[in-house]
C-alpha cells in the first residue's frame, strides 16, 4: 500500500516537473559558485574556471595553519607593503586589481583583521591597511574586548546580565590560535545550502499536498473508506509514503549539491573553525566547518520534515491539497517580512519559528538567547528538541483525524 502511494504520487506530470526543476537549481547554483570563485593574475585580469580555483587554493594554501602572532604579523607587514604600492595607491580600478592579485592569497584573513579591529557591528575594508605589525598581540583579545564594548553600548538593553554573560563565556571559550586553511568549498556550501533547502522544502511541499485530499477530490473516499484496511493501515500507508519521499529525495538532492561543491572546490577546511572565516567570526558556536554543516543538513531535514507534517495534516483535514500546499510558503516567507526588527522579543520569537531550522548557517551567527528555569541557551539546541517533539506528536494526529473522516454521498 506505501508503494502504491509513492507511486500515485510520481504518476502526475506536476511531480516529474518539480523533480526536474530541483535538479535545474542545482545547475544553476554551481554555476554561481564557479563565477564566485574567481582567480586575478598579475595583470590584473580575473580568471574563472577549475584552473582558476586551484590557483587560488594553492595561493591560500600558503597560508594555512595556526593564526599565531607572528603569522598575523607577517601578515599585516605584507597587507601594509602591498598597501603602498603605486598599483594600490592608483585611482584606475585595473592597477587595484593588480595590487588585489598580491593580496588574494591572505585576503580571508585580511578580512578578520578588518573585523577585529573595528567597532563591533563595523567593517571598514581599508582598516588593516593602517595597522602597525605591534598590533598583532592583540588580535585574539580584541574580538572579547569589542564584544564588551558593544554589550555596554548599543546591546546593553537587548541581554539581561545573565545573557551578557553567557556571550562573553562563549567568546572566551574560542580556541586560539585559529587555525585556518582553503575553506572554499565549506563557504559555498553555507552560502547556498539554504536556499537549496528551502526550495526542496517547497518542492516536497507540492509533492505531499496531494497524499491525503487525493481521494476526496476524485470522489473515491467512500471506496477507500470501505475497503478492509481503509482506516488503518491504508491510513498509515500515506504517512509512511509522506515520510519516505521527504527522506529520500531530501537526502538525495543534498548529498548530491555537497558531492557537486567538495568535489569541485575541495574538502579543505573542514576541521577549521568556523571563527576562521568572515561569516562566522562573530558566532558564539565554537564548531567547525564540518560540524556547521552537519547541523545546516540535519537542521534543515528536521524543520523539513515538521513543515511536510504540517502540509499532510492541513492536507488531510481540508481535504484540499491547494490550501496545503500554501503552509510552506507562509511559514518560509512570512518570517521574513517581520525581521530586522530591533525588538529584542520580537526577534526571540522570530528566532525560534520554523524557517530557522531551514538556515541554520544563519542561527549560529545571531545572538539569539534564551533563559529557561534559571539557565541561559542558545537557539540551536531548542530548535532542535522542540521541532522534534513537535513532530512526533503531529504524525499520530495526522493518523487520527485522517482515520475518522466520514463519508459524505
């Protein structure tokens, strides 16, 4: 009976269509990641291409290893060289990118420089270029210096004491010296995975609508009620297809853009610290790339797999998979048009909705904390047990309501 729910579902043109269009998005997102990836030669001139990405890995790769202060002076010392150069000082943009050439090797850790020592919620592209080498003892110690500063200014209202705390234990807890490698591959990954995510959410969202309104909308519910396992296991055969199409093509589709990407960028950086790179330099996770991965994937099949729950259960008490199929969107898009706000409450709230499982690349940079009996968590954690309750009490739910439809003539 699973089975031939499965296959109900892949008979329908539409279905074979929104497989296609899956595959299609992923063709277009490499493409981006091969453009994003680009190499500058010594003319000035950018190269793309898997040519131009080993160049560009092998430049960094010069300098992968533990951020010490005596790397980060070399570092600074060579920025500051390049920095007065006639091609950096020039007005035409073809002798910058001359001088950028130069730079392209260090330029990930040119940027935490920039980050780290400006204002905390500040990034001025040209500030490593002023900094003195002396100043490389004070890298590490810097980023928990402006994270104190900012939560005594512009955060001082946003976090209760015990909450301020909590970030500045996080920061202190950071591993140092960094260790920092080529991580290509793992910052295309958490650039893009979300929106793949959250397509494949709304594919799977078409592809489900349909399993439980099917027989109401072809006036075959009375058949299907009557037969011998009509409100038991026939029942249970839908939530079972349900479950095995999200899990099977959610899996498909995302171990197959991973392949894509290591396979074209690499696998180096993986056990870096996601500190390393300018997305996370802020982030009070003390993970990995891998580890940040893991969570996005497992993330985003968890709050898959609650949002295709959601879509079956509207699906089987409406009997209509055009009003089931809307859950989804409603519960990626409209999140969207209420961030951003400087609310603190708002924002605890937003950062808890459904959406958030579907980005978590984006969780671990905010600072989203909560006080629960006395304790302070961050958003990881909660999101990952409540969404899993959550689920488990609406499959029964969905069994249950679906089960005791009455027929109507």
């Amino acid at each position: 009976m699973t089975y031939y729910e499965i296959k109900k579902v892949f008979s329908k043109k539409g279905s074979k269509v929104a497989l296609i269009f899956i595959f299609i998005v992923i063709s277009v997102v490499l493409s981006f990641i091969i453009g994003d990836n680009k190499y500058v030669n010594h003319n000035g001139d950018a190269e793309s291409g898997i040519s131009a990405m080993l160049k560009v890995r092998e430049l960094k790769k010069e300098w992968s290893g533990e951020l010490t202060e005596d790397v980060l002076r070399k570092i600074i010392e060579e920025n500051v060289r390049i920095s007065q150069t006639p091609e950096a000082k020039s007005n035409d943009f073809r002798q910058n990118d001359i001088a950028y050439s130069q730079r392209q090797g260090f330029m990930d850790i040119r940027d935490l420089l920039n980050f780290d020592y400006g204002e905390f919620n500040d990034y001025n592209y040209y500030l490593a270029d002023s900094l003195s080498p002396d100043e490389a003892v004070d890298f590490y110690s810097n980023r928990i210096k402006n994270l104190k500063n900012w939560l005594e200014t512009d955060g001082k209202d946003q976090f209760s004491e015990k909450e301020k705390s909590y970030l500045i234990r996080a920061y202190e807890k950071m591993k140092t010296p960094l260790y920092y490698d080529y991580q290509a591959g793992w910052k295309s990954l958490f650039q893009y995975s979300p929106s793949i995510i959250m397509i494949l959410t709304l594919v799977l969202g078409f592809l489900c609508a349909g399993i439980f309104s099917g027989e109401f909308q072809l006036k075959a519910n009375a058949v299907f009620y009557s037969s011998y396992y009509g409100r038991n296991k026939a029942v249970w055969a839908k939530v079972k297809a349900g479950a095995i199409i999200i899990t099977a093509i959610y899996w498909a589709v995302m171990l197959l853009y991973t392949m894509l990407v290591l396979g074209i960028l690499g696998v180096d950086g993986a056990n870096c610290p996601i500190q390393s790179s300018m997305s996370g330099w802020k982030s009070i996770y003390n993970i990995t790339n891998a580890q940040e991965y893991i969570l996005i994937v497992l993330g985003g099949y968890l709050g898959c797999l609650f949002m295709q729950s959601l879509t079956m259960l509207v699906s089987a008490k409406t009997n209509s998979s055009v009003i089931a199929v809307i859950v989804p969107f409603i519960l990626i898009f409209l999140p969207s048009f209420l961030s951003g706000t400087s609310l603190p409450l708002l924002n605890k709230i937003l950062g808890l909705l459904p959406d958030q499982m579907l980005q978590m690349n984006q969780v671990v940079k905010f600072f989203n904390l909560y006080e629960i009996g006395g304790k302070v968590f961050c958003a990881v954690p909660i999101l990952i047990i409540s969404y899993s309750i959550l689920l488990l009490l609406i499959v029964p739910v969905i069994y249950f309501i679906y089960r005791r439809k009455e027929v109507y003539n």
